[in-house]
C-alpha cells in the first residue's frame, strides 16, 4: 500500500498545502494533514487493507527536500504510535 501524503507540523500548515490548485481536484486522493489526522488516516488506511506495510511518498507534497524529510520524520512517529 502506498499513501500519497504530506504531514505538516499543524492544521493550518496543512491548510495552505492543500488550497495550492494542484491539490484542489476532488479526485486526488493526496492527503495533506497534521500528526493526529494522519495517524487518523494511516488507522483508517490499515484497517481497510488488512496491511501494515505502507510506503510513503511525498511526490506531490512541497517540492521543498527539508519540509518532504521533516514530513517522513512526523509520519515515522505517527506510524509508531498507531501500530501500538
């Protein structure tokens, strides 16, 4: 399973990535949200799939490599509250 996401530092971090128009199409299924929204999602994502084995992937987040590894950093501690 693979998630298209950026995990911001907060909701209104959030906000401004996905009012860009390349993130407006209803269709997308790219997930911009803050820590407790993505563990949220990634809940959601597991128990729909029967998985615990995603991949992250950062390609339509900010093309910004700082804010892509800090957004993996927030993803890595939400991933390890949510499989305990």
């Amino acid at each position: 399973m693979c998630i298209d996401a950026f995990i911001a530092d907060d909701e209104s971090e959030a906000k401004a990535i996905r009012a860009q128009p390349k993130y407006d199409d209803k269709q997308n299924r790219f997930f911009a949200g803050s820590p407790p929204q993505f563990e949220e999602h990634l809940s959601e994502i597991c128990d729909e799939y029967q998985t615990r084995n995603v991949i992250l992937s950062t390609l339509r987040g900010p093309s910004d490599l700082e804010q892509q590894f800090h957004s993996f950093e927030i993803a890595m501690q939400c991933a390890q509250r949510v499989s305990k």
